[in-house]
C-alpha cells in the first residue's frame, strides 16, 4: 500500500471534493481518498498492484478537474 | 427580505454547486434504473420525470426545513442580540464564499466548508439503488449534503427566528436552483471547469449582494450611524433605500389628549407612511396596523430607543415614547431591511 499527494486545480466548490474522493475510492485497488478543498490536495492510499497514478489522474481529469501527482 | 435576491442567488450560486454533485447523483439514480428495462434507447421522457420527481422533493424537504429552522431560532430566540449576531454571521459568511469564487486570497479557501463524506456516502448509496421511487427520496436527501451557501442560507433562515420566514427563505433558494437543473438536466454534471468558472463569477455578485444586505440591516438595528441609507441620503443624487416606491408623507400626526397620535400601516416590505414629523418633548403614540402578508415586518423596530414590537396580521398594536431631542429616530423591520424615519423638531 502506498499513500501519495496529488496536487489538484480547478475546484470550484466544497462538493467537488466530495465527487472526487467518491469516484476514486469506486477504483478497484484504491483504500481511501480525501480531497481538502482548503489545501488544494487530495490524498489517496492505494494498491500499486491494482491501480497506478495513471488511472488515478485520469479518473480526476474525467471528472472535469486536473491533478499533479506531488 | 428581499426574496429576489434570494431567488437569484440560488439561480446561480445553485447553479454552480447544487448542480455538479445532485446531477451526478441524479444521473446516477436514473442510470441504475434505465438498466432494469431492457431497451437501449434513451429516451428523453425517462429523464424528465425523474428530474421532476427529485427536484419536487427537493424544494419540498428544503421548505420544511426552512420552517424548523426558523422556528428554531425563534425558540432558542437565543436573545434578540444572538439572532442579530447570527444575521451578521451568515452575511459575513456569504462575502467571504463569494471573495474565494473570485479567488481574492487564498486564505478564503478555508471558509468553504465541505459537507461530512458519511452523509454523501449515505446519499450515494441511495443513488445506486435500482427503485422507482429513488429520484424523489434522492431530492429529499439532499438536504444532508448542503454546500457552503446552502449552509450561509440557512444560517439565515435561523436568524429571521420566525418559522414561515426561515420556510420562504429556503423555499425561494431552492426554487432558485431548478431552473438550470431542468434547462440542463443531468448533463450538468459533465459541465467543464470553464462554465463553472464563468458560473462562479456571475453567483458571487449575488452573494455579495445579499451578504452586504444582512450586514447593512444588522448595522441598521443597531442604530449604526452608518449605513446603505445614511450614505446614500448624504450623496447629492437621489436613491431610494427604503424598500419601496417612495411615498412618503408627513401628514397624520394628530395631537389627542396632548399625545401626539399617528398610525402606520404596516405591510411586508413597507410602510405607510414612512416618514412623520413629531414635537420634542411632547410624547408620541404610533398606531401600528400589519396587513397584507408576512414578512419580516413583523416586528418594529426603533433602535435608538431600544424598541421592539411583534406585530400581528390584522391587529394594531402602539408604541408609546417621549422623544427627548431634536434629530431623527429611524425604525426599522426585524432584520433591518426595511425602514421609515421619526423626524424630531
């Protein structure tokens, strides 16, 4: 299990957080995500076996908003 | 209570917040249930009337939760100093939410609270779920998920301490966010960052608007010798901040029994008159008589001599003082939105 930072733009309100961290941990492979809106970064603790940073950005990116891996 | 402002405000901050997480949930709602019927044609009807079903239960849950907390804060009536204190807060919040839409400073991104993931979990679960009647339990659930503004709302609706207001306050926000959820539908949700963004700026003037005006009232129930209208009064160009059309007159002061007697009619968001001219030193009784509504009129106020009556529908109430000196005694409404003014000579 590993737990990485993403940095991540265009959050427009408090609710988008909720939207991100709820697709993310619908991944297969990932434990949790927690998105602060305060920081801009969203945490997440996940299995490199199932999921990589890949899939991560680009379940965010889907989303409407973009990520830097930190 | 300027309700229009309320309206246009969920017209657009709704928009922006209410839209990107309820349409997903929406759209998800009405997805798991296209796939209990074994057509592949997605019809635009199948949408609609979930959309209907959800946004009716929506405003309805909303409502009934504008009344209790309206009656709530009547009820705690906290002091009349805490309702105000919480009509303060809920303006400042307003201000502070619309300066991190704008992004002014970084620091303002702390004000936007997030709601508690176990409620959005709950909600989402209910989502998934493959029954008819999903979208309209999903409406009323909503209320469990409400964004910063939602929450500044209902800060608000506490504050008018009066049960049918705290419901208009929440029923005309809501009311405010259908319009785009049905123009959009459940596409909402896939809206990019450049229309959120654009969204963002056009909701924060209405946020701004609306905080200035719950700030302005409170600064007008503490008798403020600055306010929206004593600055407007001293500009040389004519504004009109008293909340109506401007008829005012001086007459209707009439001298009984060597107290000087004059009634007011008292509607939702004016008075008539609303302005008199009294004697110093002689005392003053003020026939107040509330028709045509509720509204936060319910309750008069003269700061300056720490005043407060509640008025009743169709019932005339009167407020007794001896003006001491020369000068002008605002009076204003329960949240100091609405006024008239006392000329003392």
């Amino acid at each position: 299990m590993i737990r990485k930072k993403f940095k991540l733009k265009d959050l427009d309100c408090g609710s988008c957080c909720l939207l991100i961290d709820s697709e993310l941990e619908t991944l297969d492979g990932v434990i949790f995500a927690k998105t602060s809106y305060g920081r801009c970064e969203c945490e997440i603790e996940f299995d490199p076996q199932k999921v990589d940073e890949r899939k991560i950005t680009e379940v965010i990116t889907k989303l409407g908003y973009s990520s830097i891996p930190l | 209570m300027d309700l229009w402002l309320i309206f246009l405000t969920g017209l657009t901050v709704g928009g922006l917040t209410c839209m990107v997480v309820q349409g997903g949930l929406l759209a998800g709602a009405i997805a798991a249930h296209e796939e209990e019927k074994l057509s592949n044609v997605h019809h635009k009807r199948h949408i609609l009337w979930p959309t209907l079903a959800f946004l009716t239960t929506k405003l309805i849950a909303y409502t009934i939760l504008g009344f209790a907390l309206g009656t709530l804060g009547g009820y705690f009536a906290f002091s009349d100093t805490t309702r105000i204190i919480m009509q303060l807060v809920a303006g400042l919040y307003m201000i502070a939410v619309a300066m991190e839409l704008l992004h002014v400073h970084p620091i303002f991104k702390y004000v936007i609270i997030q709601p508690p993931k176990f409620l959005y979990k709950m909600v989402k679960s209910q989502s998934n779920s493959q029954e008819v009647f999903t979208p309209a339990l999903l409406g009323a659930m909503t209320i469990f998920i409400p964004c910063g503004t939602t929450l500044a709302m209902e800060t608000l609706a506490i504050s008018t301490g009066n049960g049918l207001l705290g419901a208009l306050v929440m029923a005309t926000f809501t009311l405010g966010t259908i319009p785009l959820f049905l123009g959009l539908g459940v596409a909402t949700s896939t809206l990019g960052h450049n229309f959120r963004a654009k969204f963002a700026k056009v909701a924060s003037a209405f946020l701004i608007y609306l905080g200035a005006t719950s700030i302005n009232g409170v600064l007008n129930i503490l008798g403020s010798p600055i306010t929206f209208q004593t600055l407007a009064a001293a500009l040389p160009i004519e504004i009109n901040l008293t909340g109506d059309n401007g008829s005012s007159s001086t007459a209707g002061v009439g001298l009984i029994n060597g107290v000087q007697v004059v009634d007011v009619s008292v509607f939702p968001t004016s008075y008539s008159p609303n302005r008199i001219q009294v004697k110093a030193g002689v005392p003053v009784k003020m026939n107040l008589t509330a028709t045509g509504g509720t509204g936060c009129t319910s309750f008069f106020r003269i700061p300056q001599l720490s005043i407060v009556k509640k008025l009743s529908q169709g019932v005339t109430e009167s407020v007794e003082f001896t003006p001491k000196s020369v000068g002008t005694l605002p009076w204003t409404c329960s949240m100091g939105m609405y006024n008239g003014v006392i000329e003392v000579i």
